[in-house]
C-alpha cells in the first residue's frame, strides 16, 4: 500500500526545482497508480480515480463511470431516491499545457421533475476550495458529506447548493478539477485553464452518462463560487472557442478570484492562509519555469509547509496554518506577493491567468461580498464591469454585510449560503429560457 505523501505525489523528493521537471509525467505513471492502492492522509482513494495509461482523444469522453452511492439520501414516493441518482465519472480533458488529462467528477440524475419547457436541463458546478488531497474531491464529499480522520477533516459544503440545483429538476454534473481526486498529478488550484476546461467537459461527458436523461438540446448553466467562481468565469469565456457545442444559457461566478496577484494578498495571513500554498504547488506543476524561483525564494520552514499542504483539505489547513504570515516561508522575510512583484516571470504566469480579458458568452452573474477580504470585493467587481466594457450581459449583484471579521473567512463565506438561494432561482430561470437584463448600467452607482 503507497501513502500519497507530498514527496510521493508531486516530486519533492529531491526539490521543488525537481517538481518542475518531472511533474508532468503524471500520465505515464498511471499504470503504477492503479496496482497499488493510494492512501491519502490516512484515507484510502478507491482504485476509480487511478486514470489508465491511455486516454480517449475526445473532450469530454467518458474513460469509466460507477454507481456514486450518496451520503446524504431520502426515498421517494415513487421509489427512488431523493435528490436523484448519482454515478461517478472519470472523462478525458486538456490541461493548460495542452496535454490530455484525466478527471473525475459526478453526474446526479434528479428525481425532481422538469416542469419548463425544452428537455431536462444541465447544471455544471465548480465547487469552492475544497484543498489539494485526493480525499477532499468533491465527488468524494458527496459520498461521504464528513471526512473526519487523525490526519484530515474535509466537509462537503458544495453539496447544499448541488441539492437545491436538483431540486428544480435539472441533473447536475460536477467537476473534481484536475488532479483532485486523479491520482496521477497534483491539483492545479485556480488555474485558469485547467478549472475551466475540466468544467466545460464535464458538461460534455454528461450526455453519455447510463441513464442521463439529458439530450443534444439541453440548455446548459455553470455555477461556481470561490475557486468555483473563478473555474465558472473562465468556463464562460472560453467555450466559444473551447466547447460551442456547450448549450450555455446562464453563468452563475460567486466571489470568483479573477485577479490572482489580489487574491494571493488577500489569502496571505488569513484563516484560509492554506490556498496560498496550493497555489504554488500548482502552478510548479502546470509552469515548471517556477520551480527555480520558488526553489530559491522559500525557505526550509516553506518547502515543509507546501509539501504538508499539498495533500491537506481545507479543514486541515485552517487547523495548521491559519493566519500564519508567508513571511515565515521565504528566505528574504518577505511575502510571497512581494516576491512574485519583484520576479517578471512570476508575474507573468500570474497575469495569464486573470479573467475578464475575453467576453463571457450569454448571461453571467457576478455575486461579490462587499465585506470580503479573502477574495477580495474590488478585484471581483472588477472582472464584472470588464465585462461589461466588452458588451457582455452581466448581473452584478454586491453582497451587503456587515464585517464580520478581517481575515477570518466569514466574510467569505456568508455571502456563499446569502446569496445561493438567489442565484439558484436566477440560473433556474435562465435555464427555462426566460430573459435577463445587464445591470451594467448601474455600476457606477453600485459597492
């Protein structure tokens, strides 16, 4: 039995320049993943999300499905199960080196009619920050809404919202993002391209799920918040040239971190302090020129730090590192955003990765809370008004609370249960195929 420590799973074992070079080879260790049983923070990953060796050539082909017993069920009256039934699914994606990549993720099948017109709609959600361990994949947590070891602590959030979703009668497919879950490679956190990408095939591979009963003209609507938000917003921008046979109608991106370079300020010293570290240990992995940089700019007490937390959920990492300083990681004393302004290259990958340089396609709606700081509200309302300079059909909606604690999450993550109800009707709405108006007019009256 292999532990999948941080050295094991992502080529520290010599260093974080050593990650930068091998990391990649992810696909070709697969065939040694799926004979030896891969053991995260003292939980077992079952053998399912072990990609093979080979990949389908497709975006969005299915590689296998199972039945995804889910953690939280009623029976109906008519028999089955309520919210709907769920199948686990591991499909072929493009990460943002252009290479195949495997994913896994879950399509729920409702039991709730669809009482609109048109054919059963689809929802693909992204969810929030759930961490880098295999054990923290979303399609986990819906089996298993606790996960409460010694080792880690990963509770499913995301699946309040997917449930209220089902509940309108659309089948809801979600993405477990790149490398979480998979077991051959590291997840890619907030990566632009990779969150995006793996949400718009998720949607694909949902038509060939056994028993879906969506079809060809089913509209289709994206929902994210946090990370989600972020992995949706991107979702929006690059199906036209990506997946335009995606039927989207209607994009829900809550909080999304659009703007890298603030958010990394904003996680720096906060309770959720964590995604700092996953986003370095990603973009190592995706942007192996960083591996120099990081491998000279971090200390001993930082390259401990990110090889524990490439395996953490989000409850781990809260319990052992919130509101540490970055300062304490590097060698100069300085916060990793100082180090990355002074770094071009750096800099640079970040910049790539910003969202709201293309226009979105059809409706989106940007739901941002004014008292957040760990996602910061003016990078968020941000990316709205660049979309609406490019003509794009926005509902901006700012979230208004009173703060509730600098730092602390709660201003994060409120305007996640305030606002859902919200824009669960609002992306219902947009999948009946009734209209929406931009609100882009109001801006420079809006928080």
């Amino acid at each position: 039995m292999r532990t999948a420590g941080p050295l094991m799973r992502s080529a520290l074992a010599v260093s974080l320049a050593a990650l930068a070079s091998t990391s990649l080879a992810g696909t070709a260790r697969a065939a040694t993943l799926e004979s030896e049983p891969v053991v995260s923070r003292g939980v077992t990953i079952p053998a399912f999300y072990s990609p093979p060796t080979a990949l389908p050539s497709a975006n969005g082909a299915l590689i296998r499905t199972e039945p995804l017993p889910l953690g939280l069920s009623l029976p109906g009256l008519d028999g089955r199960a309520l919210p709907g039934t769920a199948t686990r699914l591991m499909y072929k994606s493009t990460d943002s080196n252009g290479r195949p990549v495997a994913v896994t993720g879950s399509y729920i099948e409702p039991s709730a009619a669809w009482k609109h017109n048109g054919p059963r709609p689809l929802v693909a959600l992204a969810s929030g920050t759930m961490g880098q361990g295999d054990q923290c994949a979303p399609s986990f947590a819906l089996q298993h809404p606790a996960t409460l070891t010694g080792d880690t602590l990963s509770v499913g959030y995301e699946n309040l919202a997917i449930y209220r979703l089902l509940s309108t009668g659309a089948a809801v497919v979600v993405t477990d993002y790149v490398g979480l879950g998979s077991t051959d490679r590291l997840h890619t956190y907030v990566n632009r391209l990779d969150g995006g990408r793996a949400l718009l095939d998720a949607a694909r591979a949902a038509h060939a799920v056994p028993g879906s009963s969506i079809t060809t003209d089913s509209r289709v609507g994206l929902y994210g918040y946090s990370e989600g938000g972020g992995a949706s917003a991107s979702a929006a921008e690059l199906q036209s040239s990506y997946a335009p046979d995606v039927k989207l109608v209607g994009t829900y991106a809550g909080a999304p971190p659009a703007d890298l370079t603030s958010v990394m300020k904003g996680i720096d010293g906060s309770a959720l302090v964590g995604a700092l570290g996953w986003s370095i240990n990603g973009f190592i992995q995706a942007e192996p020129s960083l591996g120099d940089i990081v491998e000279n700019t971090v200390n001993a007490a930082g390259r401990a730090a990110l090889q524990d937390l490439s395996t953490m959920c989000v409850g781990d990492a809260i319990l052992g590192y919130a509101f540490t300083s970055s300062k304490k990681w590097t060698v100069s004393g300085k916060s990793i955003a100082e180090v990355i302004a002074a770094e071009p290259q750096a800099q640079a990958v970040l910049d790539k990765q910003r969202i709201g340089k293309l226009k979105p396609v059809g409706p989106v709606r940007v739901a941002t809370g004014v008292q957040d700081d760990i996602v910061p509200h003016t990078q968020a309302r941000r990316l709205a008004v660049d979309w609406c300079r490019k003509g794009a059909d926005v509902s901006y909606v700012p979230v208004n609370l009173s703060n509730l604690g600098d730092k602390t999450l709660l201003n994060h993550l409120t305007p996640l249960l305030t606002d859902q109800g919200d824009a669960v009707s609002w992306l219902a709405d947009r999948l009946a195929g009734e209209r929406t108006t931009s609100n882009c007019w109001t801006m420079p009256f809006q928080p």
